[in-house]
C-alpha cells in the first residue's frame, strides 16, 4: 500500500492533538492539587455550560465557588496570550493569576 505525504501529515496532527489533550489534563490535574492544598474542595472537572466550558469548579474553605480557566502551554507569555487565569508552562510551574477578568492584572 502507498502512503502519501497527506496521510503522514494527518497521522502526526491527530498525534499532536492527543498529546495537546493529554497536556491539557494534566495541567488541569497540577492546578486543582495546588487549589486542594489551599484547602479547597473541587466541584468539577470540564464543566459545560451555555457555550463554552470551565476546566475547574472549586469551593474554598469560606464556601466561595472559584471557577478556574487553565491555559497549558510551552511558555507563561504564550498561556497568558489565551486569557486564561491559570498558566501552566512546560516543566509543571503554576502561575494563578486571580479575577484576571476583573483586571486583577
């Protein structure tokens, strides 16, 4: 059978996206442990509401519900390019950037 250079290219596409996936989860996972070790309880994980969806749902020890945006990525600068309020770089450093939307910037 005779491959093209098109099917190469979807094949390795398909495996960047799984990897990309698979990243994401992880940076997810990374962020609700350091929350938990704040005292936090998780609510939910991928919650899906209207159009879009929330990576993290979470409860602080006060009963105040934290709704967490994580951005992985290779850099800081490049997760902080996607508006998001926690940034997870390539070696596992957490950079929470609280009421990011408030302008707590």
């Amino acid at each position: 059978m005779a491959f093209h250079t098109r099917d190469f290219g979807d094949a390795t596409r398909v495996a960047r996206g799984r990897c990309a996936y698979q990243a994401g989860l992880s940076a997810e996972q990374q962020v609700a442990a350091r929350y938990s070790e704040q005292g936090c309880t998780l609510l939910a994980e991928r919650w899906r509401a209207g159009g879009g969806e929330l990576e993290l749902l979470l409860s602080d020890p006060d009963g105040v519900i934290i709704y967490v945006e994580v951005k992985q990525s290779g850099q800081f600068d490049i997760a902080l390019s996607h508006q998001s309020e926690a940034l997870v770089d390539a070696g596992g450093d957490i950079r929470i950037m609280e009421n990011f939307f408030a302008g707590g910037l």
